[in-house]
C-alpha cells in the first residue's frame, strides 16, 4: 500500500495545481512510483464530442507524464466554475463520498507515493444539502492524510499561511509543511514572509517555486518523507 499528501491552497487560483505537477514530477523524475488524484473538479470545458475536460487532473497527467486515464484522476468533473458544492447541486450529481474514498484506495493501491489535490481552500464546501455538509477538510481528516499548503510568496500570504494552519491543527490534521508559489529570489519581504510562517506557526517553508519553474527545487527524498 502506498502513502499519501494532501495538497490544499490559502485559497483559489494560487497556482496549486501548477505546483502539484511540478511535485509529482519531481518524485517520478526521481524514480519513484507517484501518482495523482482529485476527488471532484470544477470549471471542466466540454471536448467536441460533449465530454467534460478536467483541465488541472490533465494537466499534471501531461507535467509529471503519468499517463493515466481520466477517471482514475478524478471522481466527479463539473462544467459550471463554481465551488464543487454548488456545481454538483446545479449538476444535481452529488458526491458520493464512498466512491471518493474507494477511488482513492484504488489509487492508493497502484502508487507508492499518491498526491491528493483538493478544491480551493481548506474550508471548500464539496456538498452541502439536505443529505449532507461536507467541507474539504473532512475528507483530509476521513483519509488521514497529512497536508502540504500551496501559497503564494507575496503580500498577505503571512495572514493566509497560519490562518489555513491553524484550521488545519483544529481539526487535527497534520500539517507537513508549506511551499511558496511566485516566489522571487532574494526579495527580502518574502524572506521575511517564510521566516515569520515558521516563527507564528512552526511549520517551514520546504520549497519555493517561480514563475514559470518546470522543475521544483527540492530533493526528491526529502519531498517523499512528507507523504505518510
């Protein structure tokens, strides 16, 4: 059986599935049997022959040159580019958690190391209706995964970083670090940024990536001892 990592992001459009790919890659560059799964997607695009395209489990496919099928990447793909609570009621194809979880183990079961990418934040709604409330973290803590949080370098990621940490720590999900996404060399405000993430959170920042990195400057070894 395989390990897992939960990635999640302080929040939407942080470049999380850029990041993600670039993890994945790293391990499978490295020779290791990684893999890579998401339970529900949305802001799919239609292909011509009407199927729905999810454009972030296809694009870490091609990153880390996977080469795995559409459903064995992600459980549940919605048109509408809203939270997949909400895209799922105006789809009315709600997710069901034990398919999740029995998607998850199957990919589990193929990977040594299989990386997890969720929706949004932590505190992304996956459905809430009349049946159930479910939020991304409870899917995390359900797997016992532990996490690693994407954020972005700059301005106002101090405020996101231990803001998402402590929601993590709250529901007793283990945190195994963070990485710095639009990172720039040098800057000393983002220097800064890392060192008061650790000092306010004692977690560390394990690896920034720049803009337009087609690598991620870590060791491979070191990036698989956070998955458990």
């Amino acid at each position: 059986m395989g390990k897992g990592l939960f990635i999640t992001g302080t929040g939407t459009d942080i470049g999380k599935t850029y990041v993600t790919g670039l993890i994945v890659k790293c391990l499978r560059d490295a020779g290791k049997n990684a893999g890579y799964y998401k339970a529900a997607l949305s802001g799919a695009v239609r292909a011509e022959d009407g199927s729905l395209l999810p454009g972030d489990a296809l694009h870490v496919n091609k990153v880390a040159n996977i080469g795995e099928t559409i459903p064995n990447l992600v459980s549940y793909i919605y048109e509408e580019a809203v939270s997949p609570h909400l895209a799922a009621r105006r789809a009315n194809e709600p997710i069901d958690f034990e398919k999740v979880e029995k998607d998850y183990q199957r990919a589990l079961a193929k990977y040594d190391f299989l990386t997890m990418e969720g929706s949004g934040g932590i505190i992304c709604p996956l459905r809430w209706d009349e049946k159930q409330h479910v939020i991304l973290d409870d899917l995390a803590k359900k797997l016992g995964l532990p996490t690693l949080v994407i954020a972005d370098a700059g301005l106002g990621t101090i405020n996101a970083v231990v803001l998402t940490i402590e929601h993590l720590r709250m529901r007793k999900i283990p945190v195994a670090g963070v990485i710095f996404n639009n990172s720039h060399p040098s800057d000393f405000m983002e220097e800064d940024n890392a060192v008061m993430v650790k000092e306010l959170t004692g977690v560390d920042v394990v690896a920034y990536v720049k803009k337009g990195d087609t690598d991620l400057a870590m060791d491979a070894e070191k990036l698989a001892a956070l998955y458990k």
